[in-house]
C-alpha cells in the first residue's frame, strides 16, 4: 500500500521556508541526473557536489520548516510526502536539464541570485534562517564562478557552443522573473526583519549575468514577460514527473531506512 500525502499548515514562516527548500531539493534532482553523464569526469564530480550543497540546504530548511509548523512533519515527510501541487520551488528548477550549456545557464541564473538572497538573509532577524545562510552563501558563491566559468567557455567557444547557450538563454529567462516576486505572506515577513525583499536585489543579479553574458559574448533578452506559478503550486507537467522518481521509494515502502 502505498504511502498517503501529508496535509502541512503553511504559515507564513513555514511557507517562506518550505519554498526555498523546494528550490534546493528540485534544483539538486535535476544536477544529481548528471552523474555520470557529464562532458568529463571533473565536471561529473563538481554537478554531484553542487547538488549535494543544494540537498544539504534543502535538510536544513525542511528541518526548520518542521519545527515551526510542529505538525509531526521532518525532513523526509516534507520531501517525499506531498503531492505535486504542495511544492512550492521556483518552475526554473524544476525544468529538464536539456543539453550542458542549457543546465549551466539555468545555473548562473539561480546561483547569481542565491548567492545574492543567502549574503543579505545572514542579517535576517530569525536566528535559524541567518545561520542557514551564512553556510549557504559560501555554497552558492562558488557555484556561481564554477557556472559563470562555464557559461563563458561555451558562449565564446565554437559557434555549435555559442549557439546552444544562447538558446538556452532565450528560452529560460522568461522564468526567471519569479525570483523576484513576493505575496502578501512574503511580504509581512519582510516587514518584520525576517525575510528580505528579493526585489531589491534585481539590479545586482542583473548586472552579474550581464557581465558575464558579455564576456561570453552572448545577448540577453529585452522581453519583460515572466512565467509564474510555482511559489503557488501551479507547475509545469515536468515537476510531476520528476516526483514520481524522487519519491518513489517511500510511496511504495513507506518508512523505509538503509
């Protein structure tokens, strides 16, 4: 018999947290899906690592989140036990990997913007969440040379590279719009020195993958128009089919350990 959803109490807090955990756990899938399909065995390594960052991140989010909603819930049951429509990550992370240059695009996108959120919510008034950030800053900071590298290496590379890359841009910057946004839960959490307004730090993270983009010699796009869903539960089919993996196991034997 397979295992039930839980139902969780999203307060505020546990809302805010959740989504950021949302964010690592989906986005450490679709990198662990490289291992052992990498252009080399160096890369290999470094995606199986930047993963493993993201699911540390992940833990430690989940396990914050249970404790403010104290619903009996942990790390595990908030992973591998709510439905689809429960999560709550950003639909960039959640999109198939596609090529290399289209994964390290995706990847500066979100590091450029993570090592951003992770430097400004270490002077969060929440004690845990500051301290969540200040180890998850240094994680991100590298992810982001190690992609910012990459992106470079194939936008000014052979023109096949060029032209993967920027194709890759063109195609996921219409979701990247959604980092930015806030509700009315974010925003009291804002108001109260707890989260940070991740509207504000738009013109850094623009003017990051901007400078990057030029050295790469590649272009980003003037349109304004953003996809958004995902902090509300409205995802694309992609997620759904990446859960049936992911949380497969405990579906199918629920409570099981190594």
């Amino acid at each position: 018999m397979s295992a039930a959803s839980i139902n969780v109490s999203e307060t505020p807090l546990v809302l805010y947290t959740l989504r950021r955990a949302d964010d690592a756990l989906i986005l450490g899938h679709r990198l662990s899906e490289w291992c052992g399909h990498a252009p080399m065995l160096e890369e290999d390594m470094a995606l199986a690592n930047m993963g493993l960052d993201l699911l540390g991140q992940a833990r430690e989010l989940y396990t914050y989140a249970a404790k403010v909603e104290d619903g009996g819930h942990d790390e595990d049951t908030f992973a591998f036990l709510r439905d689809v429509r429960q999560y709550r990550n950003l639909l960039l992370m959640e999109l198939p990997n596609g090529d290399f240059a289209r994964t390290m695009v995706r990847q500066i996108f979100y590091s450029a913007f993570a090592d951003l959120y992770w430097r400004a919510m270490m002077k969060s008034s929440d004690a845990t969440l500051a301290a969540i950030a200040a180890k998850s800053e240094k994680e991100s900071a590298y992810h982001l040379r190690h992609c910012s590298e990459w992106v470079v290496r194939l936008g000014d590379g052979t023109e096949e590279s060029h032209a993967r890359a920027q194709g890759a841009i063109d195609d996921l910057w219409s979701f990247t719009g959604e980092m930015f946004a806030v509700d009315d839960a974010e925003r009291a959490l804002i108001d109260a020195g707890i989260a940070i307004d991740p509207a504000a730090l738009r013109p850094h993270w623009l003017e990051t993958v901007t400078g990057v983009a030029a050295e790469a010699t590649l272009v980003l796009p003037r349109n304004d128009w953003m996809q958004q869903g995902g902090r509300i539960g409205r995802h694309s089919e992609h997620l759904g089919h990446l859960l049936s993996e992911l949380q497969s196991l405990q579906r199918t034997f629920p409570g099981a350990t190594w």
